[in-house]
C-alpha cells in the first residue's frame, strides 16, 4: 500500500540547515551522560515525574524535548515534568536518571515498572509505541488536543511543525473499528496538515510476563499511516498534473 507523503514544514528560514547541524540524536547522548554522571532523580506520582536538573540538563532535557519545565524561583534547581513514557525511556532504555515513590529509592526497574502498570494497566503497550518511535530519533508530544495519542516531529518543534498525529492500537483495542472512526481520525489529522499514524502493538506476552520490562522483548510494532484520497491526483491527463510523491507505509524513515 501506497500513499502521499507530507514534506517538512520548516517553521523559518534556516530551521532545516540548523536541524542538520544539531541533530536530536547527538544531544540525546549528550543528555545520558550528563544525567549519568550527577545520579539525577525524580519523584514519581500518580500520573508524572517530577526530575529534579541543573540548570545545564534542564536546557538539554529541552533539546531533546523531554518533559516541560514547572516555573519555580529555585535558581540551583530546575524541576522537569516527565510523561511515565519519557521517565521510563530515561530509566530503562537510556539508563540514565534514578526514581523515588514517597521518598524511597526505587532500587531497581522493575519496581518502576510495577508501578507504572498499576497506574496504567495499557502503559506497557503505550511505552513499546513511544520506545519505537524515540529510537529512531523521533519528538514526540502529547497528542491531546488533536485526539489522538501522541503528535511527531522530525526535531526540535521550535524548527518543525509535527508531521504525524499517533494512535496507538493494540489487539484487544477497539480503536478505528468502524469506518466512521477512521474517517473522524483521517480528517482531523488532514485538517492540521498532519498524516495519521497508526502503531499496531502485538505480542504473545501473558499475564505474569506483564510484571516485568522485559516483556517488551516480545511485542513487536507495525506502522501504517492513512491518508484521504485526492482526485486531483488522478487525472487521465499526467502531462499536466504531476504524479503525487509516495512511500511505502510499512517503513517509516527514521529523520
């Protein structure tokens, strides 16, 4: 299957070139050192994390776009709001920041994710979606307002404007059941210039391979995108409308 691809929408001149020159998956390693190195730590509660940074990791933690900063007149300290999705990717994937339940040190990841799951019982099949996009260097935001789950962009959306709106299917989802879902998601996407991305999330994980990260190990994620068809881009006559850019939806690029 076969649809028409968005190009970038650079939000000023000079945006892509800087893009290049800074790419998010350089100052993503530049993060995981420098937590590393000062042992950071968040509190957990019951739906975020609050991290506690210097003021030299918070501008980083911005860069990669990694949680959103809580206004606070400590000048020592800055205190970063984090998805359970970004702290667990900091936590398990990038192993780079410590966590803490009601001032005790959550000493290993398993704990987090027990955690997590009685918070979300779908968290587990959320950060597989998130985990797989992350990895190939995409930004993701929350979706909320555009009603789907998460919204991505190709860097920094201070530079880009988001090119997917995300939706995150698994097999005992009844999500985009029925055309009338499909047609809703597609045109609200449309109407924000966006391409509607759906993640399916499958695997044979039971019940008690739940209780642990691990489990991840055996899901396993296929990409589709959907699109509105355009008539215009069908005419008999090529030699006056230009033949519409495709991509194979089953292989998303990494930007």
């Amino acid at each position: 299957m076969q649809i028409n691809s968005m190009a970038p929408r650079w939000k000023w001149k000079g945006a892509e070139a800087k893009a290049l020159a800074e790419p998010i998956s350089k100052s993503v390693s530049e993060l995981q050192l420098s937590l590393a190195k000062t042992e950071s730590s968040g509190s957990l509660s019951s739906c975020n994390v609050l991290l506690a940074v210097e003021p030299e990791q918070a501008e980083l933690l911005d860069r990669c776009c990694f949680g959103r900063l809580v206004l606070s007149a400590e000048k020592a300290k800055k205190w970063i709001q984090l998805s359970f999705e970004e702290a667990f990717y900091l936590l398990y994937i990038l192993k780079c920041i410590k966590l803490s339940l009601r001032g005790r040190c959550l000493e290993n990841e398993v704990d987090t994710w027990m955690y997590m799951r009685s918070k979300r019982p779908n968290f587990p099949v959320f950060f597989k979606a998130y985990s797989h996009l992350r990895s190939k260097n995409w930004v993701l935001r929350s979706g909320l307002q555009y009603g789907v789950d998460f919204v991505a962009y190709r860097h920094h959306p201070s530079l880009v404007h988001s090119e997917y709106s995300v939706l995150v299917q698994s097999g005992d989802s009844d999500r985009l059941r029925v055309w009338s879902d499909v047609h809703c998601a597609v045109r609200l996407s449309g109407s924000v210039a966006k391409t509607l991305l759906t993640l399916h999330v499958s695997g044979n994980s039971n019940r008690e391979d739940l209780n642990l990260p691990t489990c991840l190990e055996n899901y396993r994620v296929e990409e589709q995108t959907i699109s509105r068809w355009s008539p215009e881009l069908s005419r008999e006559d090529e030699t006056t409308s230009p033949k519409p850019k495709v991509t194979n939806v089953s292989n998303l690029k990494t930007p």
